[in-house]
C-alpha cells in the first residue's frame, strides 16, 4: 500500500492554526473594509495593526502599512511538544505600502492586506493634486474584489473618509482610551494600557444587522498591550471574548508611524480641530468670507487658494455663492446620527 505523504508542520503553521482572529470570519470573502476612529493616542493605529496581524499576518498574508508594523509570537516548549516541534520564535513584518500602486489597483498588490494609518492625511496630496474623479477608481468595490484585498485603516473622524471609501467600510470602530476618561484621569492610569471600543456595523457582514437598525454596540474592554479575543455573533449581538487569566504568547505589536503623515498632522492639525468645531455645532456652511475669518487665516499669514485645496482634500466640498464667494459644505456624517442625520442615537 502506498503510504500517504503528510506536509510537515513548522512553528509558523502552528501558529497559523492555533492563533485566534479577532474580528476575520473565515469563510466570507476578504474584501473587506474596517475604520477606526478615535482621536490621537485614542488606540486606534494599534487596533488597526494589531487585527492585521493576528487576523492575517499569521496566515502568512502580505501587509502593506504606511505604518512599519512588526511583531514576534512565541511557540512555547509544552505547546511544541504537542505537535512534535522545537519551540522557537517567529518575527511579523509588514512591507511598505506604496501609494501610486494602491490607488491604481496594481496587479502585485493581488490578496496584499491593506493597513492605512490615519488615511485622511495619507491621500491629502493624493486629494490635493488631482481631481476627485481621478483619486480611486470608480468602483472602489469591484477592484478590491479582483484584489481580494481587505482595507483596514484608521481616521481622527468618520466625516474626514473619502466618502467612496467611507461608503464602501463595513464595520467602523470608535476606540477611546480609558485614561483620558473621568475615572481614568481620577485614578492616574497610564495611556496605552486599556482601551474601549463602540462597533458600528454598517454592512451586514459582521454580525448579519447594521447599526442603524439596531444601534452600535459594545464598549468592549480592550487589553492594550495584548489584544486578544475573538468576536462572533449570537442572538444578533457582537461578543468579544478575552481571557486576561491566561498568559498571551503574542509579544505586543510595534509600530512606526510614517513621518509624512506626523509631519502632516503637524502643518493641518489645527485645521481638522477647527471644523470638526463647525461639525460638532451643526453648521452646515459657511461663507467663504466668514470662514477665513473663523480660521484666522490674516493672521496664520495663509492664502485663501493653499487653505481651499486642503479643505478639497479633507472631504469639505464648495459651491458657488453670491457673486464672486463660494459656500464651504461641512461634511454632516456622523456615526452617532440616525440615517435621516437628524436624530441622535439613544445609547
């Protein structure tokens, strides 16, 4: 009888098979869009990295971050010997994700996993530079179901997304760190240590509902220095499970933000905290006119032109006004709005 040929194990495929994901289902396709949304040093980069890593990176799948994102898993001596193994060490590592190549769907980023740290400011010059037709591809949908390839990135706020992309995300995360809360602060916790995280779920493929029929759910308690956990579905509601007795062996994800994007963030940041003012009050427009003045630009010493394409590239939109001005549209999508962007969510 010809004996069966059996694939030998290594620690990576070990790892593959007993790592759980925390939020992939396995049997739907990869095309899938997750945003996280939370302020800075809220957990979101770490979320986004930390998710690409256990729910594909072990897999063997290719990142291709902005971000430098590494990490090393353990396989420990009384797990080996299960499998007839040496124990040992396996080091993660994303590749650099090149920007001309993912906004062109480029045939080598075919099944790559794309992790997009602070994606508003990441497209900025991308938005600035050409027109907005050009920017993605019209259907943002159909090219990532040739590339097979999931999108997981993290913005400050959901109204700054390139809208095809916001319309395209089927699950977003707002992840807020418990230290700048009330009780954090009280209670002198160090940032970085726990994070909580609201899901909302704008396709059904997450938990078979939306949240505009149903509401966002959670907070979940989320271990920052170990993200470990799973979630599923049962009686339609998401469940994160954690285990925070046990002992992880995932060694924390590191990670290094791009300094295009800090210095970025360090040119415009002032920017996106002032109309996220106009969009937290509920106005909707403002004249050009008034809008200068608001922002100060006479005496930040910027010219109305340079201010305007940075407005273009952070989703706020222009139409023509009385003669000679224009009206700034501020962006009204808010994850606590109801469809009808009239009613509050009562959570």
């Amino acid at each position: 009888m010809r004996e069966i040929e059996t694939e030998a194990l290594s620690i990576e495929k070990i790892i593959a098979l007993t790592v759980r994901a925390l939020l992939r289902i396995q049997h739907l396709n990869r095309d899938v869009i997750i945003g996280w949304i939370g302020e800075r040093g809220g957990g979101k980069s770490i979320g986004a990295a930390t998710t690409a890593a256990l729910d594909y990176g072990v897999n063997g799948d290719v990142l291709r971050s902005n971000m430098k994102i590494a990490w090393d898993i353990h396989l420990s001596k009384e797990k080996a010997s299960i499998y007839g193994v040496e124990p040992g060490d396996v080091h993660y590592e994303s590749q650099e994700l090149n920007k001309h190549k993912f906004l062109t769907f480029n045939h080598e980023y075919f099944k790559s996993v794309f992790v997009i740290d602070e994606i508003n400011l990441w497209l900025a010059d991308a938005r600035r530079a050409m027109s907005q037709q050009n920017l993605l591809a019209d259907d943002i949908a159909q090219q990532l179901r040739k590339l097979q390839s999931p999108i997981l990135y993290t913005c400050i706020h959901e109204m700054f997304v390139d809208s095809r992309i916001r319309g395209m995300t089927d699950l977003f995360i707002k992840t807020l760190d418990t230290a700048l809360t009330e009780n954090g602060l009280r209670n002198k916790q160090r940032q970085g240590i726990k994070f909580e995280w609201m899901l909302y779920p704008t396709t059904t493929k997450f938990t078979g509902h939306t949240y505009k029929e149903t509401g966002p759910s959670g907070p979940y308690s989320i271990n920052g220095q170990y993200l470990w956990g799973l979630i599923d579905t049962d009686e339609r509601q998401i469940r994160l499970k954690y285990r925070p007795e046990e002992e992880p062996e995932e060694l924390p994800v590191h990670i290094l933000e791009d300094p295009k994007i800090i210095q970025e963030r360090s040119k415009w940041g002032w920017l996106y905290e002032k109309i996220m003012a106009l969009h937290q009050n509920k106005i909707p427009e403002l004249e050009d006119e008034v809008l200068w003045e608001y922002l100060e630009l006479k005496q930040r010493r910027l010219s109305t032109n340079l201010v305007g394409k940075q407005l273009k590239a952070m989703n706020i939109t222009s139409k023509p006004g009385r003669p000679g001005h224009k009206v700034y549209e501020i962006d009204k999508f808010d994850l606590e709005y109801k469809a009808d962007v009239k009613e509050y969510f009562l959570v």
